[in-house]
C-alpha cells in the first residue's frame, strides 16, 4: 500500500512511527511520535 496523494504528501511525512493498526472498516492509524499525532488513513492511502 502506498500512503499519500500529491496534495497530503506533506502532511503524511511520518517522523519516529511508533505503532499501526487497523479498524473494523479497514481505516489504518498510525501513530507518529516524531510529530505527537496519530495519522488516520483510508484503504486506498488518502488521509486526514
């Protein structure tokens, strides 16, 4: 899976991952400790 689109490159740039897990709707959180956030993906790698 790739993880990213041309407008949220930016903003998916994980520093230090820490963890990932999956939801029961197949969402994917990641939890990036470099930048104290947890990065919320869908199954086709567009995040919010």
């Amino acid at each position: 899976m790739t993880i990213g689109t041309e407008y949220n490159e930016i903003f998916s740039i994980l520093l230090r991952p820490a963890g990932i897990t999956l939801d029961a709707a197949d969402k994917v959180y990641i939890v990036d400790s470099g930048n104290n956030r947890i990065q919320k993906f869908t199954a086709d790698g567009n995040g919010w």
